[in-house]
C-alpha cells in the first residue's frame, strides 16, 4: 500500500516507463522532479 501526504492512495498506478501517475478518476499526472516517484521508479530504470 502506498500512501502520499499520510492518504491511503488505492487504485492509482505508477506508470515507471512514462514517468507518470493515473489518479483514480483517471488523471494522468507527470512525475515531479524529486518527488517521492523517483523512490518508487529510479530515472533511468522502466
């Protein structure tokens, strides 16, 4: 389970290959610079 700003984030996948975020309502969202997706999907790594 992941989680962002302490909320329980279901159903949103990180996209790794195109740096990118699907909300629930399905958003897309780029991935901030520095942000916590670097954790999650290293640049350089799909």
């Amino acid at each position: 389970m992941l989680y962002r700003d302490r909320v329980d984030r279901p159903g949103e996948p990180y996209n790794c290959g195109d740096r990118i975020l699907v909300q629930g309502n399905g958003t897309r969202v780029s991935f901030e610079e520095d942000g916590v997706e670097d954790m999650i999907c290293p640049p350089g790594k799909s």
